[in-house]
C-alpha cells in the first residue's frame, strides 16, 4: 500500500517537476526527491510525445480488423547463436543484436534488420506490459526492435515514417521456469545497478520467443517508440501467443535498480489514445476465435442433451 501524501505536499511535488528536455521517469521512479518528467509529462521531454499516433495501446479485440495481408513473417537468422552485450540503462534491460536476423513478409512494405532487443515489466511478476489485449495488462512485454534493411543505424531509421518494425511478446506466469531464458536471467544479477553491462552467453532470438508455427496470430497498428522521444515512425506487431516464465524468473527483473539505486519496477508507459487509428488482426486470430466459440457452443449443446 502506498503512504498517503498531505494534498499541500503533493501540489508541491507537482510544481517543482523539473522540465529539462531528457529528463524523463517512468511513473514508479517519480517522487518529490526525485522530480522528473513522469509520462503524464513526457511531452515536456520530447513535443513527439503529444502526438496522435502515440504507443503503447489497448487492443481491444472485437474492434480489430481482419487483413488478409497479414500473413506469417519469414524470419531469417533468428536461430543464428550470437553473444552480445546485455546493459542495464537506467530504464531498461537491453541487448544489443546483430544486423542479420531479418523479418519480412506479415504485409511489411520491406526487410527489417533487428538492432536490438529490450523488456518492460511490473513489480516482482506483477501487471507490467505497456500494451494491453481487451484491457489485460500482462506481467511483461519483450520488444525486438528492427529497421530497415537500407539503414545503417536506428536513428536515421527513425527519420521514416515506417523506418522501424517492432515485434512485441507478452510473457504469462508459469509453474516451471523457462531454460531458454537463463542466459538472460543469470546475466541480470550483473547488471543491476544503471549502466552496468555484461556479456550474454551464447543466445539466440529463435529461443526467446515462441515457434514459429505459434506466430500466425497477432495484431498490426501503425504507432510509436514508447519512450522519449516517441518518434512515430514504427510499424507495430503483438504477438498473440505468450511467452512463460516463473515467478521467480520474472522477480528477478524487479532486482535492477534505477539510477538513484531504486528498485527498476513499473517500466511501463500508460496506454495511449488512438485518436482514430485503426487495429488490424490476421486471420489466425479469428480462426482461434471462432474455434473458442464452436468449443463453447459444443459444450452448451453437449449441456443441454444431458440435462434432457
């Protein structure tokens, strides 16, 4: 439970929040000893930040659209074992990846080359992805960033309208722990404290996100970086199928801690508007869901007979 803060103390805490223009924080990190620029705020960090195309969102599953476009993605060298360089950056756990694991296909106007991968998580296993699915908010979300195969670097990339492709994972809690993650979950004990960085044993992309014959499902929206300065220049993809991990697995990530020696929890933006935009499904989706309603319209006919 959070301590209750005197209404005085607290408009004081909101006048003196510092506006300097890479000054931002996550909502969790906000204090009246630490004043920054919380999400509410992050336009006073980056003016991109107030735009109309702004992510994460809610999907909300029975407004979404289906495109027959959106057909699976080919991925390339994503089974390539690679050993990078894991870092705490004072917001995040990120990875950097080689450029020659490539996505195309899924109705992506291009090759997308991945540059690197990050997470964003609640506190200790708790809710803490930033996009949600019908208002589901899951315990964390993976993002693999790529850009355009043309590009050299992420922020020329930036400069197109769809110059970047993220791929977004969400995790569900499991009994067992996930051994495919170990080498990232025995790398974070190293790097707890804000720039500290260490080398990731040999890892694939292939072994952090579920098969490919699972990754027919997913949704598509056009949106932004979810961190300053919010550039909107992303093609987004969520992944319908979960990734599991254990609690304890997901406890580890709330041992990171902030620059100010804080715990690194609540890593998340809050859901934005979508000001219009429309949410596209492939058509795995909706065979999934039409599978869910022939179940249950089985079982209540199967109901009905037995009681007659």
């Amino acid at each position: 439970m959070q301590p209750l803060i005197v209404p005085a103390l607290l408009a004081s805490c909101l006048w003196t929040l510092c506006t300097g223009a890479g000054d931002w924080c996550y909502q969790s990190q906000f204090t009246c000893d630490h004043q920054c620029n919380a999400p509410e705020k992050w336009n006073h960090a980056n003016s991109n930040c107030a735009g109309k195309l702004q992510s994460p969102i809610n999907v909300v599953t029975r407004k979404t659209l289906k495109d027959d476009r959106l057909i699976p993605f080919q991925f390339s060298n994503y089974e390539q074992i690679f050993r990078g360089t894991i870092k705490n950056n004072g917001h995040s756990v990120q990875v950097g990846v080689p450029h020659i694991s490539t996505i195309s296909g899924g109705d992506l106007p291009t090759i997308y080359k991945a540059v690197q991968f990050h997470l964003h998580w609640g506190h200790n296993g708790g809710p803490g992805s930033e996009h949600t699915i019908d208002g589901e908010q899951y315990p964390m979300e993976l993002h693999i960033v790529h850009m355009k195969h043309q590009y050299t670097d992420l922020t020329t990339a930036l400069s197109d309208p769809e110059g970047v492709a993220v791929l977004g994972f969400f995790y569900e809690r499991s009994k067992s722990g996930n051994r495919k993650y170990d080498p990232v979950i025995n790398a974070l004990r190293s790097i707890t404290t804000t720039n500290g960085n260490t080398s990731l044993s040999s890892i694939s992309l292939t072994q952090l996100i579920p098969s490919e014959q699972n990754l027919t499902s997913y949704y598509r929206y056009k949106g932004s970086l979810t961190t300053p300065g919010c550039t909107e220049a992303v093609i987004w993809t969520l992944f319908e199928t979960p990734i599991p991990l254990s609690m304890d697995q997901l406890r580890v990530f709330s041992e990171l801690k902030f620059h100010d020696g804080k715990p690194m929890v609540g890593t998340f933006r809050p859901v934005q508007p979508l000001n219009g935009r429309k949410v596209f499904r492939s058509g795995s989706v909706v065979t999934l869901a039409s599978s869910a309603l022939l179940i249950a319209a089985m079982a209540t006919a199967l109901g009905l007979s037995r009681s007659n």
